[in-house]
C-alpha cells in the first residue's frame, strides 16, 4: 500500500517539472487599514517573484469593485480611494504569470462613513464690533477637512470629530452670513449657515474727574459705551481735541491751560454711535503768600523770593521793589532769585495776571557795603615800584573811591575785598585811603613809604666755551661767547655773540 503513494507524489513533482512552474512569492499590503469615504488614500503595495511567463501580469482586487493590474515579479505601490463605507478585503492573483500560490489576500480595509456637516448656529447672534462670536459646526461622523466662511472675506479651516468650534470678531458692523462647507476630498460632506448682525459701538456716558479742578491739573476723562468703538472724537472744549479707539471704556487725561467753564464732548466718528457731554469747571491758580530769603541782604547779594499758592498760576508778575520785575507761571510755590544793585527797604509784590488771582508782598531790607580795611604791599616801595591795594569789607559796595595820596585816584564797586594796584611817580611819604560812595559806608587808610631808586649798577659776566684764553688762537671759526649783565633794579640781559 505505501509504494502507490510514493509513485503519486513523484507524479506531481513531475508534473511541476515539465510544466515550466516554479516557487512563487505573492503578497499584498495595505496602510492605513482604517479610513473614511474618499479620505485619506490607502496606500497598496504589492509584491511578487518567481512567476513564470514572457510578460507576468498580477491582477490586484480592492474589494469594492474595483480592480488593476501590476507587473509581475517586483514590487509596486498603489493609491486608492474608497468611495463607500464598508469592509474591503484586497486580494491579488497571477493572471498571464504562472504563479504558485496563485492568489494572496491582503488586510481588510475599514471604511467609515465621511463626516456630514448639518447644523451651524453662531452666539451670539447679534455682537458689537471686535466682540468674540463662538461659531459652532454641528453634524455626524469625523470631517476631515472643511471651511467656515464668516462673511467678511474672512475664514479658517477646520477638522475633526464634529461638532467643532471656533471663535471670530467682526471689525465693522453689518448683517454676515456665515458658512460651514465640507470637502468630499476630505472625507466631509454637506454645509450650513448661520446670520450674525454685528453693532457698532456706542457711547453711553462721559465723566470728567475731577470736574472742578485748578489750571494745569491733570483732569481723568472716561468714555463709556457698549461693544468696540471703531473711533471716537474727545473735544475738550478748549479748542484741543484727541481722538480714542477700542473697548469700551476709552480713559485719557488732559490739563486745562486757562481758567474757565469747559463743556467736554466724546463723539462716535467710525463704526461708533452716540455722544456723551461732561462739564468741568477750570480755576484760577490763587497766589497765597510771598517770602524773601534773607530779608535782610547786602547790595548785590542773592535774594530767593518764593511765592506760594494754590493750584496752577497761568502767569504772575514779581515786582522787586527797585524798578525791576519778572514773569513767572506754573504750579506753585513759583521761587526766583534777585540781587539788589542799592541799598535802602523795598516792598516786592507778586500779583496774578493770566488765570492766576490774588497778591502778596514782602519786605527786603538791603544794607549798603561797608569798607572795614585797606592794606598796601608792598609799604615801603621804590619809585615807578607797583604796590597792590587791598579794600576789605562786607556785603558788596556800590561804589568807593581809592586816593593813592599822590593827587590821583581810582573807583571801584562789587562784592568785598576790591583789589587793585598803583606806581608812585615820586619819593616820599603818602597815605592812601578808602572811602565808600554809592551803598558803600565806612572808610580805610593806609600809609606807603616811597622810596628813590638808587643809582644804576651793572655787572659782566662771560660765559664761553672755549675759555677766552684760548679765542685768540681760533681765527676761522665762530666761538659763541655769553654774556649776563646784571643791574641793581630788578632786571637782567644775556647776550650770545655771534648771532
């Protein structure tokens, strides 16, 4: 019984033999397994080697009725779209390629149902403009792929398990209609549409804070409204003006440069309504005091006068006393500084001109300089000799005169000590004295001894290299020789030979 069956399998052997057959590989692969109607793509590789034929041929099944061919005996990747929901299994068989196997089956192919879009509903439907709108997509299944329109050549893309949300702001107002459309090309079918109306902005209200204040203070102004203003024009009813834009409320602040009743308007001007007023009422800076530091100076010393009050002063004039004045404006204490060119009591006076009232006064006594000393270096001079005079004193003097005692004099004013010089034409004995004039008081003396110069004496010295012993005994060249002269005045002369 065994010997039979060993004959039939050698049969089959040869069969495969003489027929020309030969080993075969044959597969198919698939990826993704998992897919909606028509998105993404399945990519289909299929493989096969050893196939017998002059031009071997696979046939490749997808399971839905569709079907190609590849060439046999090498690899080749395939796209393919499925357009209907369901489980397909892909297989691939040896048409004009003698394959062995002769078919492979693949993986299944799980094609889910495409995403339908059915419901769009906008919240809230009716906004101000820049106010978020929540747009929200309802419908069935997965979408792949689909464009919300919002009507105002705006839009975004969207995708995922439905519903699906998404947020917007409209910049002007008007009626838009917004549109969800599905892509078939991705895997998502349908649209629908929703209307939002979108408002401007509004202004409700206007306040100034405070609404009574002092010039130059910084006035607060709030802008209240609902939703966004495109712009809005603040007038602040002196001529000036500033324009706002944004959420509701706008806040900015302006200072008011002249006293007054003021009537501030915010206006809508783009994608803004309505109008709103405030009043402010602007006083006057109030000049409260007047103060003099020291009150009691020297000619020419350096008063500070400060003058006090309340809120901003637009200007004021400071009246010194001696005929001179000052302008000063802004936010009190107003402070400046002034020097007195005389002695005697002056009443300064601070009184308000623009947008300032009120005035004040105080006393500055001012001393004249007095002259305490007079010193002369030096005492004992030579004749034609310069001698430094020294005037010491306090305050400063307006004016004093110095006699040297010789028939002449000199004037001199400012701030003590005074310093000047003098040379005596002749000898003898003098006083020279100090005396003040102008806001000057007192008087100092000083004696200076003037002496003749005695006769002229002058010295020789030389100086030469070589020794003058040895100048004689150089005839062609130049020997520069030095000489140094010396006097009994205070004086010298050097001389080089030749030159």
């Amino acid at each position: 019984m065994r010997f039979p069956v060993k004959i039939l399998v050698l049969t089959a052997w040869a069969v495969l033999a003489t027929s020309g057959m030969a080993w075969a590989a044959l597969s198919v692969t698939a990826s993704p397994t998992s897919v909606q109607v028509a998105f993404p793509p399945v990519s289909v590789t299929v493989s096969s080697s050893g196939c017998s034929a002059n031009i071997p041929v696979i046939g490749v099944n997808f399971g839905d009725a569709t079907s190609t061919t590849v060439p046999g005996n090498t690899t080749t990747t395939l796209t393919h779209f499925y357009l209907g929901p369901g489980n397909f299994t892909i297989t691939v068989s040896g048409i004009t390629a003698l394959c062995v196997p002769s078919t492979a089956t693949g993986p299944t192919i799980t094609v889910s149902p495409a995403g339908v879009v059915t419901a769009l509903i906008a919240t809230p439907s009716t906004a101000q403009v820049g106010q978020s709108v929540t747009f929200t997509v309802s419908g069935t299944g997965n979408c792949g792929g689909m464009t919300l329109t919002f009507g105002d050549a705006t839009s975004t893309h969207l995708s995922g398990p439905l519903p699906l949300t998404t947020t917007h702001a409209y910049s002007a107002p008007g009626a838009f209609t917004a549109t969800a459309t599905g892509f078939i090309s991705e895997a998502c079918t349908g649209s629908a549409s929703a209307s939002v109306t979108v408002l401007p902005g509004t202004i409700t209200s206007l306040s100034a804070i405070p609404s009574t204040a002092q010039v130059g203070q910084s006035v607060t102004f709030n802008v209240d409204g609902t939703g966004t203003c495109g712009s809005l024009t603040l007038s602040f009813g002196d001529a000036t003006s500033t324009t706002l834009s944004g959420p509701f409320p706008r806040t900015t602040t302006h200072a008011y440069a002249t006293a007054g009743g003021f009537t501030a308007t915010a206006t809508g001007v783009s994608n803004c309504t309505g109008s709103a007023s405030a009043s402010v009422t602007v006083l006057p800076g109030a000049i409260t005091s007047l103060s003099a530091v020291p009150s009691t100076a020297q000619v020419g010393q350096s008063v500070t006068f400060t003058v006090g009050g309340t809120g901003t002063c637009g200007s004021l004039t400071l009246s010194f006393g001696d005929a001179t004045s000052t302008t000063l404006s802004g936010p009190f204490p107003r402070t400046t500084t002034h020097a007195y060119a005389t002695a005697g009591g002056f009443t300064a006076t601070a009184t308000g001109v623009v947008s300032c009232t009120g005035v004040a006064s105080t006393s500055v006594t001012v001393l004249p300089g007095a002259v305490t000393s007079l010193s002369a270096v030096p005492s004992t001079a030579q004749v034609g000799q310069s001698v430094t005079f020294t005037v010491g004193g306090t305050g400063t003097c307006g004016s004093l005169t110095l006699s040297f005692g010789d028939a002449t004099s000199t004037p001199l004013n400012g701030a003590f000590p005074l310093t000047t010089t003098h040379a005596y034409a002749s000898a003898g004995a003098t006083t020279a004295t100090a005396t003040g004039t102008v806001s000057c008081t007192g008087s100092a003396s000083v004696a200076i001894a003037v002496v003749a110069a005695p006769p002229l004496s002058v010295s020789v010295s030389v100086i030469s290299t070589p020794s003058p012993a040895q100048v004689s005994q150089i005839q062609s060249v130049p020997v520069p020789i030095t000489y140094v002269f010396t006097t009994n005045i205070p004086a010298s002369l050097t001389l080089t030979s030749p030159g």
